[in-house]
C-alpha cells in the first residue's frame, strides 16, 4: 500500500478504539466518536449488515448525527457511557457552543427473537449553538443489495428503505430536517441551548410498522428506562473489589454480547476488523464458540450472575444432547447463536476491508475443525453448581467422555485454530485432562453411572503424557506441543484448571520463560508463528486474553507486585469508554474484532483473582502485599509473525 493511499485510510476509517457500542440483547451497534453508527446488524449479531461502513467507507453505508464545524474551527469530542448503563453519550465541545447525542437501544430481554429492533439518536445543546449534520445511508446483505425509498407523502419527518427481507424505517422529532438523497437522506439543522431533537431507527422485517411518531418526551423516557434497566441487572454483581467500575463495564459488556432469546453469548460484535492493518486475518466472530462460552461461566458466576451463567449451560446441555454437528463429533467448536452448527465461510470481495485489510469474511471456516480441547472447557462448565449430574444432562456427558476417551490423542488444531496443519497440542490434552477430572468428580458425587476406572486411567494417561511430552528439558517450561520447543500463552491456565500448583518448580521455570519470551511490558503474545508455522501470512499484534491470563496466574502464583504492575498497565489500554479488542498492535492501538468478550471475561477473572490473592496477603502478618516488582527484562521480545484463526 503506497503512503498516500495509507493516509487517505486513515482519514476515512476511524481508529477501532473510537467506538462505543450499544445494544438491546438481540443484536449491537458501533458508534464512532465522529457520531457515526458504521456497524450494524438486524435483527440478530449474525444477520446481514445494514451499515458496515467500518469495513467499506465508501460500500458499506452509515448512519451520521453528530456536529460538524467547517474545517480550521475548534471541536473537541468525548465518548462515555452513562455510569453503569449501556447508554452511550458523545459529547462536542466547540467555541460556538456545547452539545451531545445519546445513543441507546432499548433492551429486549427476552426468550423470544424479534426482527424489531430501535436504535434512538437524542441530540441536544446545553450551551451556545451547534450545527449538526444528519445522514442515513443503509447498504443491506453486506452491501451486496440495492434498497428503495419511501417518503409518505404526508409525513415530512419519515422514511422506510426497502431492502431484502428487511426494511429500516427512519423517523425524526420536529426540529430534523431531511430531504432525498438518491434512495438515502442527508439533513441540517442547528440547535440551540436548551435544544433537543432525535431520531428513531427501527429495522423490522419488510412490511413491518415502525411504531407511533416519536414524542422526544417519550423517548428520553425510554433512555431512562433503559438507564433503569442496567441499573437494576447490575444489583446482583457481588464483586466489591479495588476495580468496580472496570468489572462493571466488563459485565455490561459480556451481556450486550449475549443473545437473550438463546443465552449465548457472542466472541465479539463484528467481523473482519484486521490483526494487522493490511493483512489477512479479518475473522468473523459473531458466533458462539463453545471455548470462549464456557469460560465466561466462571467469570459470571464470580460475579453474581448465576441467570446468565445457566442460561449458557442450558444451551450447552442441549447441544451436548442434541448431537448433530457439521463435523459429526459430539461437539464442534462454534454454532450460531441458535444453536445451527453450519458456518459457511465466504468473502466479501466487493468491500475493501477496514483500512484495506483483505480479504472480508462472513462465517467461519474454523467450524470443521477438530478441537479437541472444547470438551473439557464444556465439562468444566457443566460441572459448576452440579448441573452435569441432571439425568439428561449427564447421560449426554457421559457418552461425550466415552468418545473422547477413544479421541484424545490424536493431531487437531488447536485452541488458536492455526491453518498450518495439525499437531499434538498440550493445551489439547490439558483440556482433555479437564475433561475426564470433571466428569469423575461429577460421577462419583451425584451417584451417576459411567466407566469410572476407564476415565480414571485415560485421565492418569493424560497427565503421564503432557509431564512426558509436553515439558521440555532443555527450555525447562511446558510447550505448545510435542514436536517443539515452542512457548504458548494458552498453557497460562495450567493452575487455573488445577492440573498444577501455581508453586510447582516446573510451573515457575514455565512462567519465567513465558516472561522472557512472550512478555513485553504486560503485553503478552500468544506465540510466534515464526518459529512454528501457522499457515497464515503476516503479523499481529500481543493477544488482551493471554495478557489478563498473564495477570492472574502471576497472582496466583504470589507475584502480586508484578502482577499488580502488569494489570494496571494494561488497564491503559482500554479505549475511552473502557471496551477492548481482541489484540494491541505496535503503538498500542486495537486491532481485531471489537468488543472482544474473551478479552472482557478474562479481565473479570484476572480482577477477582488479583483481589482474593491481594486480600490474603493483606491478612497474613508474615506476608506482605508485594512492592513493586519489576518486568523479569525489560528487553522487548521480537514481535511474532503470524497467528492463526484464535476463533474469539
């Protein structure tokens, strides 16, 4: 890509981190700091986009309301969220005067889907006056299909565009003036102090209603309900630690990414957004992957939320039981959000990509590989609050681990879902360790019948062979899999799931080496693909998940000054509203797809733990809280080349 056509991308595609996103449980939006919603899929996360200017600025369609001055005048702009809620506050600071726009969506918290979904736009002025811009430029199926207008003829402050299968309906309060553009709308208008105005988008499906004509009374209403709401379902957080607004946000975000009618919850928001500007890795992460799911249930049930945790297992038992995969295993690694195991992977090749990162994909190829590790982050979920010793449920598990006990030990690819080929990976057999220790445990404490002297021994097996195989001598660390000496981030969770003390030697020597070699400044990468090939071109940036996990084992581990150190830091990472993405480029920007629930529930995780370990030191008189520990080197490691399809 030539300098000057970089710059252009630059100027017409916002940072990722310039966003906030809004959401009503069924399906979110993006919401740049420019007042732009350019992400925007109905009526589910996994639909069709109808604004998906974030990954064409030109194709993708948007929808704009926000101040705009002639060039050379002063606007400073600030996102944030109102405390605790999903409410969205963009706010402009200009000599001429201030103003906002709250962005929010009505929650539908409910087990049954709708192809109704709002999306209101309140703008007002608190001081002096401001000009506004408005523009609703929809582009639907990815931008693949052409829409219509309808302007009614006697409403002046309506419209519908007509796409398939779906119409947006647009309505405005008086104070909005618009007129045609093509088959879009573009307005202006100024507001002055004590102002107000909004607009209501509201996609249905075609010849659906969109409602009443908006009063603004009644819609500030509706952000108030809607304050109410977040407000209320955040009562039941019991984290009470030294980071309650940062859990808090990790919370509504883990829940914003759930899809209520189901209790699944989503790896992230949108697709195709690049780990490495430029590159190939543009994934599509609006799906339910069983990995990622079943982790966030430890995260949740920390924090009070055991709705949402059985929610989530209650979809996991039916699929568990259902057994009809793409793959034909028990498993398989992602499903829709409904529970549909086919994901065809396709590319977009008529969108540009965000800032020219190509190729743009819809679904997920990664759904047909073998994963071996998924049953026992599935197992490990089950068995939290004993609900794998129902009847239903454990007769499911029960012939999941007979399977897995004559599937174990064999090549897959792994937890990062590398296209390089497969290989013996030790996070794998770690997992399927989980597997088995969860199952026995469950067995023999709710009297269930199942082959417990077989398990025990594949169980014993598996340990045998991952202290065999998967330790090397030479590096004095576990690594990521039999046939190298490979460092992995994944392996960060070998105390977590109790396969070894935290204080084991063998841990600590596999911690240091991680430190030396994965670490730079708290910032952790997952591998390098440069010394194991993954299949993929390019680089990326140090994984947020692996980060947080790095947080939490240094703790548990008795680290607390370093781990400490290293949680605060990349605590700086966050975007303004307090969202992450899934990776930290080179000068600190996010990349990947945003907002990344793995990342949200592994800071949840790293926060309780950093806690409970900083509350016992603090309890113990023969052991302090820790000082500040420095980095083990403040030598920068070699940025990784590659990675592969982490899948969320």
């Amino acid at each position: 890509m030539n300098v000057e056509r970089e710059a252009g991308m630059v100027d017409r595609y916002p940072p990722i981190a310039e966003h906030g996103m809004v959401g009503d449980l069924q399906t979110a939006a993006l919401v740049s700091s420019a007042g732009t919603i350019d992400w925007w899929c109905t009526p589910r996360f996994d639909s069709p986009s109808v604004f998906a200017s974030l990954l064409d600025s030109e194709r993708g369609g948007h929808c704009r309301f926000a101040v705009d001055l002639p060039e050379g005048e002063g606007l400073t702009v600030r996102q944030l969220y109102l405390s605790d809620t999903a409410v969205l506050i963009t706010r402009y600071m200009a000599p001429g005067g201030v103003g906002e726009v709250a962005d929010f969506m009505p929650p539908v918290d409910s087990p049954t889907p709708t192809d109704r979904h709002r999306i209101i736009r309140i703008a007002r002025v608190v001081r002096g006056s401001l000009p506004f811009t408005f523009s609703c430029r929809p582009r639907f199926d990815y931008a693949r299909a052409p829409h219509t207008l309808t302007l009614p003829p006697d409403d002046d402050r309506s419209a519908v565009f007509h796409g398939p299968g779906t119409d947006l309906h647009l309505q405005c309060t008086p104070g909005v003036a618009f007129h045609a553009d093509g088959d879009d709308v573009t307005g202006r208008f100024t507001l002055s102090a004590g102002q107000a105005v909004a607009v209501v988008l509201t996609g249905t499906a075609s010849g659906g209603a969109p409602g009443p004509a908006p009063q603004l009374g009644g819609l500030v209403d509706d952000m108030g309900s809607c304050r109410t709401f977040w407000l209320s379902w955040l009562r039941s957080c019991s984290y009470r630690g030294r980071w309650q607004d940062t859990v808090n946000r990790s919370a509504i975000t883990l829940k914003l990414l759930t899809y209520a009618p189901t209790g699944a919850p989503i790896a992230a928001a949108t697709m195709g957004l690049p780990e490495q500007i430029g590159g190939e890795r543009n994934w599509d992460y609006r799906y339910t992957w069983v990995r990622d799911a079943s982790l966030s249930v430890r995260a949740l049930i920390d924090l009070g939320f055991e709705a949402e945790a059985y929610a989530y297992r209650r979809w996991l038992r039916e699929r568990v039981d259902a057994g009809g995969t793409a793959t034909g295993d028990p498993l398989q690694i992602m499903y829709r959000i409904d529970g549909d195991p086919h994901l065809t992977e396709e590319t977009l090749d008529h969108l540009e990509g965000y800032r020219g990162s190509r190729p743009v994909r819809a679904g997920n190829a990664a759904a047909g590989q073998l994963q071996l590790d998924i049953y026992g982050e599935a197992a490990d979920a089950l068995a939290v609050r004993g609900d794998i010793g129902a009847i239903r449920g454990w007769n499911a598990m029960r012939d999941v681990l007979d399977w897995l006990s004559e599937h174990w030990d064999q090549p897959d690819e792994g937890i990062w879902e590398t296209r390089g080929g497969r290989q013996n990976f030790t996070y794998s057999r770690l997992m399927a360790w989980v597997a088995f220790d969860r199952g026995i445990r469950a067995s023999v404490s709710h009297a269930r019948p199942g082959r417990i002297n077989h398990w025990t021994e594949t169980r014993d097996a598996i340990f045998r062979q991952i202290v065999e195989r998967g330790w090397h001598p030479g590096r004095q660390a576990f690594v990521q899999h039999y046939d190298t000496d490979v460092l992995d981030a994944s392996l960060l969770l070998m105390p977590q799931v109790g396969f070894i003390s935290p204080h084991d030697p063998d841990w600590l020597t596999t911690l240091d080496a991680m430190d030396r070699e994965l670490v730079s400044d708290s910032l952790v990468y997952r591998y390098d693909p440069g010394a194991s090939p993954d299949g993929l071109r390019g680089a990326e940036g140090t994984f947020n998940l692996c980060s947080f996990y790095y947080v939490e084992a240094l703790a548990r581990s008795g680290r607390l000054g370093r781990a400490r150190y290293a949680f605060d830091k990349m605590l700086t990472y966050a975007n303004p509203v307090g969202l992450f993405s899934e990776e930290i480029g080179p000068s600190g920007e996010q990349l990947g797809n945003f907002p990344q629930a793995f990342t949200h529930l592994a800071l949840v995780n790293a926060a309780t733990a950093l806690d409970e370990q900083l509350g016992r030191a603090a309890a113990s008189p023969t052991h302090g809280v820790g000082q500040y520990d420095p980095p083990h080197s403040y030598t920068t490691p070699v940025p990784p080349t590659g990675g592969g399809d982490d899948g969320g």
